[in-house]
C-alpha cells in the first residue's frame, strides 16, 4: 500500500510538492537555530573554562572576592605542594597553576627611552614544560600569528592587534612594569617571541602571555599563583563531580578568619558564570521551542490546507465505496510520508548548512568590538546528536497531526448526499 | 567687660588673630610646608593585608616641580629612582636597566603597594595655588585645638577636588586631613604627628596614609631626617642621575 500511496504522492505534484518544500524549509531551520545555539554557547562557555575559570579554580577566599581586579597580592602560597595533594586526591582532573596580572608594557626606542606603552593583561601560564597543556587550552599554535612560540623564561607572546597599534615585532624587547606580589615595583624585560590573535576582542586588546617561571620571577611569586585551574581530562565539564569535588575540598576549610585560606568553586560559581549558562540555556530552550512551535503551526496548517483541499477527493472514494477509515488512514500513511520525506530533505539540508558555518564561521568581531564578554569574534554552529532528530518534531508530527485533524471531516459526510455534493 | 579679657588672653594664648581668614590660615601652613628646596630621609612602612614592609628613601625636592627619589632599602627596591620633572614621571629599575615614564591614570596607581599614589608624590603645589578654603568648624585634636577647613579646588587638575583639613591653631599644621572625589566620596585620610619645629618651621615627622579603597591597615610615612634650602646641585634632577 504504500508503493502505491508514494506513487499518488510523486503523481500528484499539487498534494506533494509544495508540502514537502515548507517542511523542508521549516526542518533546515530548525536544525540550523539548534546548531547555532549550541555552537556560539559551546565556544564561549569553553572559551571561559580555558582562559578564566576552568572547570574547577582554587584560589584565596580574599582573591576569589576580588578576582576580576586580578590581585596577585591575594594569590595562593605553597602551590607546589597543594597541586600534588590536588592532583592524588582528584585524579580525574588536570590541575594548572596560574598567575593573572595587570600592569604595563613600555617598548624602549634606539636609546633606550619609553617609545610607546600600553597596559595589558597578563597571563602566566606553564609554555615551556615538555607535556605542558596550557598552550592547548590557549590555542596558542593556532592563534600564533607571526613569529614563534617562546623557547625560554626571557620570551613572550604579544596580542597581535596589541603589536601592531604600537609597530613591535617579533625580536623586539619590551619592559614589564607592574607590582609584585609583595606590592614593590616588578620590572621585568622580554623578548617578543611571537603575536597571536585570540579572535576575542576582550583578549585580543591588549595581552601578554609568558612562561609561569617567568611570571613568578617577574611578580616575586615563588611557590604561588593567582589560580589553580582544574579541568577534566575529557574535556567535559561535569556539574555533579565538580560540585561533589569542590564540596569535598572546601568541607575541610570551614569559612573562617583566614582570608588566605584556599577554596574551590566550579566553574557554574564564578564571575556570573551560573547565572549566564542557565540564562543563555533557558534562553537558547525557549528559542528553539519557539522556532519548533512556529513551524509546527505552518506545517499543521500546510497539512490542513492539503485535506481540506482533497474534499472533493475524498466525496468520489466515498461514492466509490471506499470505507471512511481506510480514507482516513491512508491520508495519515501520506501525510506521514511527506512529513518524513520534508524531515530528511530538511535536516539534510539543515546539517549541510551546520556544518558549512561549523567549518567556515561568521565573523561577528566588529559587532563585539565594544563588548567585554569573553567570545569569538568569529562564531560557528556546533553540530550534536539532538540536531539529527530535533527537525523531526515540526516536520513529522504536525504535518500528521494537521492532516489528521483535517481528516476528522470524512467521517462526518454523509453517504447520502455525496452525490448532491458531487453535483454541485 | 571680663568676657573681653578673657577672650583677648584666649586669642593671645592660642597664637592667633581671631580675625584670621581661612586664605590666610592656609597660606600659613604653605610656609611651614613648602620650601625652596628640601632634603629628606625617610621610612615608608606599609602595611598591607599579607603583612608589612618597610623602604627607606632620600629624596631631593627643588621647589614644587622637581623631586628625586633613591630607594635605599629593602634590597628588591635599593636603587630604584624616581625623577619628577615639571608635572613628568620617570622610574628607574637597576634590575632591567630601564627608565620607564609614568603618564596618564597609571599615577593614580598606588606606588610601591603604599596607600599613596604616585600623583600624591608628585603633587607637590602649594594649597593656596589649588584650593580655595573655609572655616567650617573648630575641633580639638589629641588636645590641640584645630580649625576644620573646607578646600575646594580651583584648578582643574588636582588630584582631589575636595579636602577638609584640621588646621593647629598655634603651629599652623595640619593635623588631620580627609580627601575627597568631585562626588564627595571620601578616598583617603592621613593623620599627621609627631610636629617638630625645624629651622623655624613646624613640620610633621609621622604620617598616617589610609586608601579608604583598599583594604590594609595603612601606610605610615615617617620623615627620619630633613633639612631646608640646602645647595642641591642641578643634575640630581636630570635623566642622567637616573642611571648614575
């Protein structure tokens, strides 16, 4: 029944074509909403994680207070030996110490007097170990746009955009100026090894990063960081294990007098981070159901337009003795064959058009010029396993449902005056 | 007529004309504060929230414009100088061999980690140059009667635009200070003791800087040594000296 029920279908463009295309349409774009949603989050949630809050961050209860003033005055102590005590009680998290600073970078000219100067945001980060990950978490390689990565504690990378508003290139030496972690003037020369380009506008203003020896020497920080930054292994941030982790960690430091004492918070716990992912979740959630009950009511109507449009149809097969259900039912066999067709066409088509923008990106960096959030300036969708059924809801069931409620009509024809009905 | 007395011999006891105006009580204290040139050893302690450091210094200050500054002690900051020439700032770092100029809000940083800024050292005019004053009250301070006076700026460019000051009635010292922001948010106190008289000034020996911005306990600022109108030579306040 159904060869014959796709041959009526393929036969008859008027009940199939039009049909298939709005569900089609419709399905792409579903798709596409929920690819781009997860994506633009996905990049800025593990944009953050990477460069600001890890997974899980140990700090001072003083830094953590403060921490967006990067205060290397409120930083950890005897972090060597609490990354080991980290690392055997939490083997399931990468742990890496770092130092974020402020402070200001003075290029010298030919004798040795302030050319051009700057204040940038610092970020100590371990470069120069043989298995160093931090590099990884920075995208350094990639971002890494002329010259090279730094090879020793006296190199440093530059933002690109930095360098150029003040003409330095790769070779060129600079002074850190800014305040050690006792308070005293911390003075420190580089060499600029490489420029990179984060493809944020936040970082890409005006950043250095240099090895995490270098920036303990330069900020008299031996044995201390700002931060230790944990990340599971896999990647992934687990809400549950961070919290149970985090919990664990601070169930032994009851809050007390000592400022310094160290704490743990997860990633959902800082800098607004809780109320941002449930908020863009909640906001993305509301998006697609919107976008998904948008598209079910034009596909519901498209299905009640096509029954509605078979009522003449439908009156010659009553004459002809076709029972009233068998109708019904091969209306729904069709409109579930449409509605399946328009699905895969449209989420093909909406997964090619992910992918495209997943690969390719859209740049949206002059847009976020002004902003201060931690994203992209070039944004991509993410594809994920939601994004191969998702389009199904809208395309399959309201085509159904709409065809199926429009459906309810043949049962209530009478037999009786089909003919009057036909003759009119 | 005993009541006339009796205020005649208060004003006569406390060293000063009753008809005096808050200009003139400000002008006052410019003398004891300012001079043609002034060389001073101090101690800066300061007392963060980690615990406290002390640096010690000589500076040479030529009038209000020129000043030079050589840490002495602790051994990070020993030979670290500073050079204030006509409203510019250079530092010297031996460890990098570099001279960096301070400019723009990097000033109004706090130096050394202290509770004062580097615009509070450079700012070295004279009050009557920068604010225009009035009595508002009369106090006593650790038994010292003071006048509260109310200074707001006339130029544009001072570091706080407002400033209430407790004035010694007798030495013409402040005593006590509060500095204000344009919108009255109170940034800073300083609370000054230990007045000596010094060839024939009264000087404060002993300040007590509080950033009300930051947490600590303050930074106290203790002049060990000073001496007026001495023979500085002109190269102190070059770049060179710098370096030297």
């Amino acid at each position: 029944m159904i060869r014959f029920l796709l041959k009526g279908i393929l036969h008859d463009r008027h009940r199939s074509l039009m049909p298939i295309i709005v569900i089609t349409t419709g399905v792409a774009l579903t798709v596409l909403a929920h690819a781009w949603i997860q994506g633009v989050m996905g990049e800025a949630y593990t944009m953050s994680a990477h460069f600001a809050t890890g997974h899980l961050k140990v700090m001072t209860r003083a830094y953590a207070e403060d921490q967006a003033q990067m205060p290397v005055d409120l930083a950890l102590t005897g972090t060597g030996e609490m990354v080991e005590q980290l690392a055997a009680e939490m083997p399931e998290i990468d742990w890496a110490p770092r130092i974020r600073f402020g402070g200001l970078i003075d290029f010298p000219d030919s004798a040795g007097e302030t050319r051009a100067q700057g204040p940038v945001a610092g970020y100590a980060i371990d470069l120069l170990s043989p298995d160093a990950r931090e590099p990884g978490r920075f995208n350094l390689p990639q971002a890494l746009h002329s010259g090279r990565m730094p090879r020793d504690e006296r190199e440093a990378l530059i933002t690109h955009d930095f360098a150029e508003k003040f003409a330095v290139r790769p070779g060129d030496s600079f002074t850190f100026f800014g305040s050690t972690m006792e308070g005293s003037l911390a003075f420190h020369n580089f060499t600029v090894a490489g420029t990179v380009r984060f493809g944020s506008e936040v970082l890409d203003h005006g950043a250095i990063i240099i090895d995490l020896a270098a920036g303990r020497q330069t900020l008299a920080m031996q044995d201390a960081a700002g931060e230790i930054l944990g990340f599971f292994r896999n990647g992934r941030f687990d809400r549950q294990v961070s919290q149970q982790f985090a919990d664990r960690f601070n169930s032994g430091r009851p809050p007390g007098a000592d400022e310094f004492a160290p704490v743990m918070i997860t990633m959902r716990d800082q800098e607004g981070m809780a109320q941002l992912i449930d908020y863009t979740n909640a906001i993305g959630t509301i998006m697609v159901m919107i976008f998904v009950l948008a598209m079910s009511v034009v596909l519901w109507n498209t299905g009640l337009i096509g029954g509605l449009r078979r009522h003449g149809e439908f009156g010659v097969r009553l004459a002809l003795g076709e029972e009233k259900s068998h109708i019904y039912k091969t209306l729904i066999y069709e409109a579930l064959l449409i509605g399946l067709t328009g699905s895969v066409t449209g989420t093909l088509l909406g997964l090619g058009l992910a992918w495209y923008l997943q690969v390719v990106g859209l740049d949206i960096g002059n847009a976020m010029k002004a902003s201060t959030m931690m994203m992209p300036s070039v944004v991509r969708t993410q594809i994920s396993a939601t994004d191969y059924w998702i389009g199904f809801i809208p395309g399959l069931l309201s085509m159904t449902l709409g065809n199926a409620l429009s459906g309810i009509r043949i049962y209530k024809r009478s037999t009786a005056r089909l003919f009057k009905e036909l003759e009119a | 007529m005993n009541y006339k007395i009796l205020c005649l011999a208060l004003a006569f006891l406390s060293g000063s004309s009753p008809a005096q105006t808050a200009g003139e009580i400000i002008a006052k204290v410019d003398e004891n504060l300012s001079a043609r040139n002034r060389v001073t050893e101090s101690a800066m302690t300061i007392h963060g929230r980690r615990g406290s450091r002390t640096l010690t210094a000589k500076s040479y200050a030529e009038g209000t414009r020129k000043a030079f500054t050589e840490y002495l002690s602790p051994a990070a900051e020993q030979g670290t100088k500073m050079l204030k020439l006509e409203g510019q700032l250079w530092i010297y770092s031996p460890g990098t061999d570099r001279t960096v100029q301070i400019s723009g809000h990097l000033l109004r940083q706090s130096m050394m980690g202290s509770d004062l800024s580097y615009e509070d050292m450079m700012d070295d005019r004279k009050l009557t140059e920068i604010y225009d004053a009035a009595i508002t009250g009369e106090e006593s301070i650790d038994g010292r009667p003071t006048w509260i006076l109310e200074l707001t700026a006339r130029v544009t460019d001072a570091a706080y635009p407002k400033q209430k000051i407790w004035v010694d009635r007798e030495r013409y010292i402040p005593l006590r200070q509060e500095l204000y922001a344009r919108s009255g948010k109170l940034l800073k106190t300083a609370l000054l003791t230990d007045v000596q008289q010094i060839a024939g000034r009264w000087y404060p020996m002993k300040m007590l800087y509080k950033d009300m911005l930051r947490q600590g306990k303050g930074t106290e600022f203790l002049t060990k040594k000073i001496a007026f109108d001495q023979a500085i030579p002109e190269w102190i306040f070059s770049k060179a000296a710098l370096k030297q």
